[in-house]
C-alpha cells in the first residue's frame, strides 16, 4: 500500500500523471486525485448496480465502491488477476477504488504539453478522456474520471434541484468569465448560471484562452463591467486553473476580479495552494448550490466597496 503525495509548487502549470495500464494500454490519473495504491482484494457484488461496479470492499473501516475499469474501457468482461492493483481515488469528496492492471510510475509534465482528444476520437462532448500526454515517447490517455462516475451515478454530479431550493432569483447582469474544459460539465454549469439568474457568460475552453482575453481587457476603464467575476476549474490542458489564478491575482489591475476555484480537487491541500496564489474563494464539484450563493457575496461586497 502506498500513500502520494502532492509535491508540485503552486501556479506552475505543471502535473503529476501516474501512469496504469489495462489490456496493455497506458492511460492516466492527476496524482493530486490519487490516495493511494493497494492490492485488489475480494469484492462484495451488489445487486442492481451498475455493470461497471464490481461492488465494494472495506479496508481498514472505510466502505468503498469498486469500479471496474477494464470493463469500463473494453465493455468485456474482466479477468481479475493476483496481480491487479486498486488506485483509491477522492475528487468530489467521495473515496472510490479503480481496478487497473499494471501501475508504471508518475511522470511530472506540463499542462500546455496535453493536447485536447480530437472529437472524432473523444466522441464530441461524450467523451471520457481530458486530455492525451506524451510521456518518454508513448502517448497516454488521461482519463475524466469525473465523467466516469457521473456516468456510473448521475446523481453525484450537478443537480439542478440546488439552484431551486434557492427560491426566487432576480436577474443579474454581471459578466461571469467561466473556465471549464469539459464540454459535458460547461454546459451543466451554464445551464445552472442561466436559472439562478446569471445569464451574462463567457465561456473559455482553458486557462491560456482566458488569460488571453483578460489581458486583452486589463487596461478598461471598463474592467470589472466586462469581467465582473472568475469561476475556473483547475485540470485544463494549455493552462491549469491554479496558473491562472497565480496570473490574475499577481497583477496589479486584474486582481481586483473576484475569482472561485471550482474544481473536483478541492481538498485541505488544495485549499492550501489556492489561497497561497490568491483565489477568494475554493468550492468543491458538484457544489452549484453553494457556488451561487458565494457568487452572490463576492459581487455585492465588489459594490460595496
């Protein structure tokens, strides 16, 4: 059993991808979401559940779901062997066990090295792959874990039930600079932005695309009229969230944009680096409910002020 540890400096753009195989395939997982690593074990099958989930087992006195991830990938059934390794996940605050064969190693690059999957191949926004990294010559699939589970359990991510216990909300025309990578996951925040009453959206598909356009807006008059607020996520190929937090909070004329972290990351570490570059605010996946009511906050105290 082997316990990881984050060992990147804050807003350097950079990730640490452990590498797994299945079926002789590489493909990868942010350490920042890995536990740690055990030896699979006997598994508890559970009626009526997804054909993904093997079930569960309990190390130690934690109950955690097993997805089979070969079968996951393939959609043929998986031949367990002595060998196979469970990688113990937390994003999202749950704590899930992934059945992969082969763990090769970690390899530290930078997120302007991965390269978004083509459509064609990531089948439009269905797609379960973040992102490919060449690592030593070979090229790897960094997986949507997110996605994954969304898939395997809708009721983990998004729902939209949170914007409606709000009550009644009035417009708000304030222009929200939104950064999400994930075509699935922009959408469902659009769609829950637009409900709450925030209707006036920028979307950015990464971090280098949004810093682009706040450089191009730094010197306004107008500034915080055309970026009132800042929702990024952290995992983007080209920039991750943290460097542009890192950017905006160290310009003099940008930092004055509030800006939330929103990402499935956010755990005591994480929050640790946030607020070492300056973000206002750190909320973790699927949050909507709360990410509103802290949007809310952070633009009447901009008025105040």
């Amino acid at each position: 059993m082997a316990n990881t540890e984050i060992l990147l400096e804050s807003g350097t753009n950079e990730i640490e991808i452990m590498e797994f195989t299945i079926y002789d395939e590489l493909y990868g997982i942010n350490v920042a979401k890995v536990k740690e690593i055990m030896m699979s074990d006997k598994v508890k099958p559970m009626p009526h559940a997804h054909p993904a989930v093997e079930g569960i087992f309990k190390p130690r006195d934690t109950m955690l779901t097993v997805v089979d991830l070969p079968f996951y990938l393939s959609g043929k059934p998986t031949e367990t062997g002595q060998k196979d390794l469970f990688v113990i996940t937390n994003f999202n605050k749950m704590n899930i066990a992934f059945r992969v064969q082969t763990v090769v190693g970690i390899q530290r690059i930078s997120w302007n090295d991965i390269q978004k999957p083509d459509k064609t191949l990531n089948r439009g926004s269905e797609g379960i792959a973040t992102g490919i990294a060449q690592c030593r010559g070979q090229l790897v699939t960094i997986l949507d874990f997110e996605k994954i589970v969304a898939e395997i359990a809708p009721e983990t991510g998004i729902q939209l039930e949170e914007i409606e216990a709000l009550g009644v909300r009035q417009k708000n025309d304030s222009r929200i600079i939104c950064v999400e990578d994930s075509v699935l996951l922009t959408k469902m925040v659009e769609q829950a932005l637009h409900q709450a009453g925030y209707e006036n959206l920028i979307q950015f598909n990464n971090g280098q695309e949004a810093w682009s356009y706040l450089s191009s807006i730094r010197d306004s008059e107008d500034l915080l009229e055309r970026a009132s607020l800042i929702i990024t996520d952290i995992e983007m190929p080209k920039m991750d969230g943290h460097r542009l937090t890192k950017l905006v909070k160290s310009d003099e004329k940008l930092k004055q944009i509030p800006l939330i972290i929103f990402s499935s990351l956010i755990s005591p570490e994480m929050e640790i680096k946030g607020k070492e570059i300056g973000a206002d605010e750190q909320l973790s996946k699927p949050e909507i409910g709360h990410l509103v009511t802290v949007m809310d906050e952070l633009l009447a105290k901009g008025k105040e002020e």
